[in-house]
C-alpha cells in the first residue's frame, strides 16, 4: 500500500486550469491513498472532478471549521468500510478520516487526512493528541498524513533564513533545557 500527502495550495491547484497537472503528478506517484490538503469552502466539486481525473477514484472530504477543507481519495479497487467522524470541529482545519481495506492488505487501515494549526505549536500537539485517539478508534492500525506546519522536537536545525519571520515563533518549541 503506498499512500502520499498533499497540500494542493489553495491559491492555485484548486482553479480548471491547474487541475489537470495535479492529477497528473498524483497520479504519476503510484499511491493508493492520497491524503490532500488546503481544499477550499465552495470546491467541493474541483475535488470530485479531481478524483475522477485520477483515475475515477472515491473521495471524502472533512469539512474545515476554518475555510481550507482536509480530504481523502482513494483508488477503485479499495473498500471504504468505515468512514466519517463526527469530531471535526475539534481542530482548526478540520480532518478527513476514513477505514479502508484493500486486497492482500493484513488488515483495514484507517487513515486521516490532517492539516495542524499553523499559527501555534501548543494547538497542534493537542489536536495530534485529538487525532491519535481517532485514527486508533476503530482498533485498526492508523495512519496520520498531511500537512503538519511544525518542526521535529529533534531532527536537524533548519535554514532559518528560509522560514518567514511570522513562522518561527509559532511553529517551532524552544527546548525546556535551554531555559534553565
């Protein structure tokens, strides 16, 4: 199973003209799941025309309590067995969740399409604690994919000459020990 993540950027993939090149890379990718995000209020119908561009494949969409919606879309040949949460509300860009099981898989895999809040590292560690316990609430294995917008707890440093001012202090926790 081979699944990817994509933010399809709100301000342009979304638009006919584009379309046609993101289902393109989509589909050049070979994934059975994709997880999307930044689908925005009122394209509900570019996603449909997305999916069917990718292969006719089946979709659902979150929707976001602040405008840039999550989805999932999956290929023909997997079952959607359980899908939808009601908890959407919970989170700044909502999320997609959905219990897909597909030939030879061991078993059903539940996926969420997330998109963490941009804006504060505090509410996006308390929404991945909200979306752990909804990937895992069906006891099928999980899978959390999306747009994050956080960096590591450890991992190398960044360029941060490349983030943007307004992102370094919101998406990034200064280390307790240097505190002291």
């Amino acid at each position: 199973m081979k699944l990817v993540s994509a933010n399809l950027n709100s301000a342009t993939a979304w638009h006919e003209s584009a379309r046609s090149q993101a289902a393109a890379l989509l589909r050049e990718t070979g994934a059975e799941i994709i997880a999307v995000q930044e689908c925005p209020k009122g394209h509900e119908a570019a996603l449909a025309d997305l999916a069917e561009q990718v292969g006719g494949w089946h979709y659902r969409i979150g929707p976001a309590p602040k405008r840039l919606h999550t989805a999932l879309m999956w290929a023909p040949h997997i079952e959607e067995i359980q899908g939808g949460d009601s908890y959407q509300e919970d989170t700044w860009h909502g999320y997609t969740v959905a219990t897909l099981r597909g030939e030879g898989w061991p078993s059903p895999i539940t996926t969420i399409s997330a998109h963490l809040a941009p804006h504060s590292s505090v509410l996006a560690l308390t929404e991945a604690q909200l979306l752990q316990s909804r990937v895992r609430r069906w006891a099928h294995p999980g899978i959390i994919a999306g747009d994050i917008n956080h960096m590591p707890v450890h991992g190398p440093e960044p360029d941060w000459e490349s983030i943007p001012p307004h992102n370094r202090g919101s998406r990034t926790l200064l280390d307790p020990s240097l505190l002291h």
